[in-house]
C-alpha cells in the first residue's frame, strides 16, 4: 500500500485501488484500543435518475434509504444481532449523496470486517421482506413530517429548487416508497453497488495490510460500470425572494434561511467552496460577528442560532437557522449587513482569528474516527483530498470572502423557511 504523510495535521495513511476500482484506505491510530471501518457508497437519496448500458431508469423517490435498510439481511438472518455477539456496534445512514455502512469495536476487528464486507456485498431481498420494511419506513417517514426541525430544512430546500432531485426529503415519501419492490433494489444495487463506485476507511491500530487482503477475498473481483447520473437540468440562481410558511406545535417560531450559491465547478473547488462558504457565514453572522451581538441583544436570536454552508452536487447553499419571534427581521438584518460589509469591508484581524478558529475546529474533528472517515470518503467521490485542508484556508483571503458575500447574499437568491405556532397561540 502506498503511505501518505501530511505533517500539516499530522497524519499519515495507507491507500491502494484495488484491481476492482475499490479505494481502501487507513489511518492507523497507534496505541487506541477503538477501531473504526466505515463503507461508503457514492450513492445517496438524489440519484433517482440514471442511466445504465445506455437506458434511463427514473427510480421511486426513497429508494437509496430503503436499500440501507434491507441490507442488513441476509439469507441466513439479520447480521446485527451477529454484531453484537462480536462485541461490535453497527450503524448505517443515507445522506443525500452518500449510502454509509460502518461499525466500531476494541475486539475481533477481523471478524467484524469480514461481516461488514460479506453483507454489503451479499445483496438479499425478497418480496416479503420488502412489504415487511414498508410499513417501518413509513413511520419513519410520518415521524419526519411531524418533526418541525426536519420540516424547516425539508420545505427550504423544496422552495429553493425547482429541479435538483435534493428538494425531495432522503426517505422519500409513504406515495413514493409504494412504488417500490425487491426489482427496484435489485436495479438499484446492480446500478451503483460496485466497488469501483464505493470506498473502505479503516482508523485504529489495525494493520493495513490485513485491511486490503480482506477487501480483496471478500469483495467482487471486477467491477460494473457505474450509472451515470443526472441531476435534470442546472437550477437558476436568483428568482427569489423564496417564502414558505408551515404551522405545527411549536413554543417559538423556527426558521431557515438560505442564499443559493454557485455549485462547485470541479474537484479543486469542492472543498475550498465550502471552507470559503463557511468561512464567508461565520464572518457575516456567526458568533464573533457584530451581527450575531445586536441579533442577541435585540432577542432576534437566541444560542441556538447556527450558520453554515451547504453544498452538494449541482446545488449549494449559504445557511442560518434557528429560533426567532421575527424571522423576516432576521432576514432583512442579514441583508442589510452583508451590504455594509461588502461596501465598507471588515476587519482583518478578525477575519484572521475566524481562519484560525475555523482550522483548529478542523483539527480537532481529526480526533474523531468517525469524522475521519466520512470526510474521507465524502471528499474522494468529489476527487478532492481532504487532509490537505490546511493549505487550502491559506488560499482564502478576506477580499475572497467579501466578494462571496456580495455575489450570493442577495434578497434575489434568498429563501426563507418557517415553522410557526397555529394562529392564536
């Protein structure tokens, strides 16, 4: 395996492509008990049109998230309780983007990543089963819908976009998930199930060799070709203001503000556009910001008010959330100082100590095992390396930022999503 080193965050990792096109990738953590392998997918709850051999295939909304919860059987039963007498903890989650498997143990490691590579590799389903899991997903789904801080992001993204399959929620609707049957994951697994479209991250003091040997006996020798994906056609930026408006049981109004923001135009750009959008909201409104002080001061927010940046394939987002008597207040605050930075300029002595404070946020993540491994893995199916991230923040300078705030704070970009108290509460 080829060993990396990245003295900038201290770390160092094995990686090797295996003839199937699988990434395996280790970061050894001598001397910690805690082991951690994490597999990934490159295929999340967006990727509902492809097209495989040359035929389109439009799949029910839901489906990427169905398919992680059917993967844990197999012919011979459901491998968590097999997990468990191993002394491991396994989990898996659908992202928009990304299908993850993972599990964390101190004993039989081998063991456990043998069971890890076996199920995600042994696709099982019968039609029964998938009637069976139906009914589960559903309640899932209904308690989705009856949470207001899934339905605030929910209904932001719904009014932001027009096109891109990421206005749909990840599991899909109780309509959608009708539509499918154990032909529709069979499709599904076969379109992006591959090992040259997934990734294997190990963090412990395991040997990586042990992990590649592994990946090798256990996984498809060869892989498929891949779906291509497609997202529809590109969303314009701009059109807005975007407003929408939803009642539900809530002490406090809750809102989400968002500005739409170029998607990122190739690799290099993926990861400095986020590390540029953070850094360009915690300037604007976070914490140490003028803004987020007179906000406090004039009740507009409370501590739970968070800032951030989204960004997935052919959709990015500038975001704030949180609790407020008067969101459209909050808005306009936001609007109006994102002009006065742009036209008198910040300090950059404070911008220096936000890159600071945002680096060393970075490096401390490196402390967990499961950060490492989703970031990793995130990062390589957008063909960026993240362990490179200190050099990155050095390319961004406060003329950078400024400039992203001008172009995408914008009442013509902006969406605001609320979940209000019924009428007379």
């Amino acid at each position: 395996m080829r060993e990396l080193h990245y003295p900038q965050v201290f770390e160092r990792m094995y990686e090797q492509v295996l003839d199937n096109g699988l990434m395996v990738r280790v970061i050894p953590k001598p001397g910690f008990s805690r082991k951690y392998a994490f597999l990934a997918v490159d295929y999340g709850s967006m990727d509902t049109h492809y097209s495989l051999g040359g035929t389109s295939f439009r799949s029910p909304d839901g489906v990427a998230h169905y398919l992680e919860h059917k993967m844990f059987d197999m012919p011979r039963g459901n491998v968590m309780q097999e997990f468990a007498a191993r002394g491991a903890n396994p989990n898996a989650f659908t992202s928009y983007s990304m299908t993850a498997y993972y599990f964390d143990c101190t004993d039989d490691f081998d063991d456990n990543l043998r069971l890890l590579l076996d199920y995600v590799s042994t696709p099982y389903y019968t039609q029964e089963s998938v009637e069976k899991e139906r009914g589960i997903i559903a309640q899932e789904i209904k308690m989705y819908e009856d949470s207001p801080s899934s339905q605030v992001y929910e209904q932001l993204f719904a009014a932001m976009y027009r096109h891109h399959p990421v206005r749909v929620p990840i599991a899909g609707t109780v309509e959608s998930i009708a539509e499918i049957s154990a032909r529709t994951l069979e499709e599904c697994y076969h379109a992006f199930y591959t090992p040259g479209n997934m990734c294997l991250c190990v963090v412990g003091d395991v040997d990586p060799e042990l992990v590649l040997r592994r990946a090798e006996e256990i996984l498809p020798r060869q892989s498929r070709p891949a779906a291509l994906r497609d997202y529809g056609p590109a969303e314009t930026l701009g059109g807005g203001p975007r407003r929408v408006s939803r009642e539900m049981e809530v002490s406090m109004p809750m809102f989400m503000l968002g500005f739409q923001c170029p998607p990122a135009s190739g690799p290099a750009e993926v990861m400095r556009g986020e590390m540029l959008g953070d850094l360009a909201a915690e300037l604007l409104m976070g914490e140490a910001s003028p803004l987020y002080a007179a906000l406090y001061e004039r009740g507009l927010i409370d501590a739970g008010f968070s800032v951030g940046y989204e960004g997935m394939r052919g959709v990015s987002l500038l975001v704030a959330s949180g609790d407020s008597r008067d969101p459209e207040a909050v808005s306009a605050a936001i609007l109006d100082e994102c002009a006065r930075l742009t036209r008198e300029g910040a300090d950059e002595a404070l911008f220096r100590r936000l890159k600071r404070s945002a680096l060393g946020r970075r490096l401390r993540d490196l402390d967990s095992f499961e950060s490492i491994c989703f970031r990793q893995c995130s990062y390589y199916f957008d063909r960026a390396e993240y362990f490179t991230f200190p050099s990155v923040y050095e390319t961004i300078s406060l003329e950078d930022t400024l400039a992203f705030l001008r172009d995408n704070v914008t009442e013509c970009r902006s969406g605001l999503s609320v979940i209000a108290a019924p009428e007379g509460e």
